[in-house]
C-alpha cells in the first residue's frame, strides 16, 4: 500500500511517500481502507520522538481516522466490510492497563489502510462525511472533555482561548459559542483573527500586537476590582503560560490539555493564590467524547473547520504546514486524490 512514513525519528525530511506492506489483521481487529485522515500535533511530535514512548518503526502518524471496513479479523462481530466507520485512536487494555494511540505507539492512518481493535470503531452517521469525521477525535473530542467534562463551562461565562486558530483551538471557539458561552480568541494574526470572528468569537487578540494579559486588564480591570475572565484555555504552554495566570479571574479556571509551545514553563504562584483559581488539566478524550461531537455534526449543530484537504503524496507537506503553523483549523489527508485534488485555500 502507498503511505507516508518514517524509518528514523528526525526532521520533516524523515518522511518518506512510497510503498510499504500492507497491515496484518489480527484476530479481533479490522482493517480500515482510509477515507481521510485529519492531521494533528502528535503528527510532529510521534516523528521528531518523545522521550519515554516508543514508536513502532517504520513509523506511520495520522491519529484521526473516517474509512470503510476492508476486511474483518477472526472473532469480529456486529460489524460488516463496507460499513463506514470512525476510529477512536485511543485505547487501554482492560487487562494490563497498557496505553496505545494509534500514530504513536502503534501506526496510523497516514496511508491507503490501517488496522484497529474492533471495540475502538464507531459508526458514522450517512450524513456526515467523512472529511467532517476525521476531523473530531483528537481536536473536538479533546476540546469537548476539556470544556465540559472537565471544565463545567456554564451559559455566560466569558473563556479566553489562547491558539485559537489551531485544530483543538477553532474546536473550543464552536463549542464554548455553541454553549452560550461569551468567547474571546486569540491568535498570531490579523488574518486568523478576523477569521475567528467569523466562526463566531465575540473578541479577538491578534497577540503578535499585544499581549493577552495586557488586553485583559485594558478590558476588565485588575483583579481586585473584578478583573480577568472565569474560564482561560491553555494548551500551548511556553511563553503564554503567566500571561495566562495573569487572564484568570478570581475563582476562575485555567483549563490544559497540551504543551505544544513547552512543557516546561516559567509560572507565578502569586497568581494562582492570589485568584484563588483553579488549575485543571484534562487528558485527552473518550469515546462518548467523540460520539458526542459525532452526534452534534449529524445535528447540525457543529460544522468542523477544515484549512484544506491534499492528498496522500502529499502528506509531508501537511505536516510541514501543521508544523510551522500555517493552518486555520484541521488539515485533512485523503488517499483518494491525486496531486491536482488539493481542497481549499488555507490560513490567511
């Protein structure tokens, strides 16, 4: 099968398009011909490598996940080849309690097939297509734990999302609007801002002109007198992370679920005292997590932000353009176009 791979961690000169043998499918597993494949931070990550986790070389990302069933394993029932499906790329052993992510530990969906537990499929709906179903399980799913789940966002509640031009970002700006929520964005642009604006965020902060917490007491005040908001999202870490502190309002929440930016940041206790805030982190997705998000899109109810759709040869450029952060919500890869089927304009 033709796929996007790796055989050594490194940059994005490592990925390779070309042949590579197709999956084994083990008993209880199904093979999944790829109808698209949704890009996201674990793309780069799984390539460069992480300290601690083991990537199955040659290394094939691509977490999220919407194709047709191509062949059944021994032992699989309830479902039939053909039937259209979604993966959830997250999996614990019930047994062993061992972690897998699908474009991690194990392959992924950066190719024409791939294979995943059948307890890990979940069937989508005719009305959503398979582009709009990719896109959900790692940003909506994420988004949609963090937010709710996690968050207990309420009606009325101002949130400020940092990195909202990103695929989790645009995911938190659509859910927090779609629950009634007064949402401020912010972004490195004044192109992705106004682009926020038109997803629906009631503010913008181009933050490559002024700072978020700076914004923030230009517009509520300091903290003493009210200032800051009840809900801040922060999934970048790195610089942003105090001017984020500094964005909380007393008894506010300060709401995590990456480090894209670093891991390892500076911080202000003072802050967190002194707004006596919270700090939550949240961890991924779940499966209802995902099927929530499923079941909004079959609505209508939510519409997922895609930059641009190319195809498999070229895959590496997604990356590239996920990477040096060139793209206003998700990046989708489908093995069924060829090198003129490109979708879409991309991020101003």
């Amino acid at each position: 099968m033709k796929a996007v791979y790796f055989e050594a961690h490194g940059p994005l000169d490592a990925l390779v398009y070309g042949e590579i043998d197709d999956p084994v499918v083990p008993d209880g597993w199904v093979k999944v011909r790829v109808g698209a494949c949704a890009l996201n931070y674990l793309d780069v990550f799984s390539r460069r490598g992480m300290p601690g986790i083991k990537v199955e070389l040659p290394g094939i990302t691509g977490g999220d996940c919407a194709g047709t069933i191509a062949a059944l394993g021994a032992g699989v029932d309830g479902w039939e080849v053909g039937a259209r499906v979604l993966i959830n790329p997250a999996h614990v052993d019930d047994t062993s309690g061992h972690f897998e992510m699908m474009g991690e530990t194990r392959r992924g969906a950066m190719a024409e097939y791939c294979v995943c537990r059948a307890e890990q499929l979940i069937a989508i709906p005719d009305t959503v297509g398979d582009d709009a179903a990719a896109a959900l399980p790692v940003a909506y799913g994420t988004a949609y734990r963090m937010l709710f789940t996690r968050g207990k966002l309420q009606p009325g509640e101002r949130v400020l999302i940092l990195g909202a031009s990103g695929g989790v970002g645009t995911a938190c700006v659509l859910l927090a609007r779609m629950a009634g929520a007064h949402v401020i964005a912010a972004a490195g642009s004044a192109g992705k801002c106004r682009r926020l604006e038109a997803l629906g965020a009631h503010e913008t902060i181009d933050y490559s002109v002024e700072t978020i917490d700076a914004y923030t007491r230009s517009r509520t005040g300091s903290l003493f007198r009210g200032g800051g908001y009840e809900v801040v999202v922060n999934f970048t870490g790195g610089d942003s992370w105090v001017p984020s502190l500094r964005s909380v309002k007393r008894g506010g929440r300060l709401l995590t679920c990456g480090a894209t930016a670093g891991y390892a940041p500076p911080t202000d206790i003072r802050f967190i005292f002194m707004a006596e805030m919270s700090i939550l982190g949240s961890t991924g997705f779940t499966r209802d997590d995902i099927a929530a998000c499923l079941d909004l899109v079959a609505d209508g109810r939510l519409d997922p932000v895609i930059d641009r759709i190319l195809p498999l040869s070229e895959g590496r450029e997604a990356v590239r353009l996920l990477e040096d952060r060139e793209v206003f919500g998700k990046v989708i890869v489908r093995p069924d176009l060829d090198d003129a089927g490109a979708i879409g304009t991309g991020a101003a």
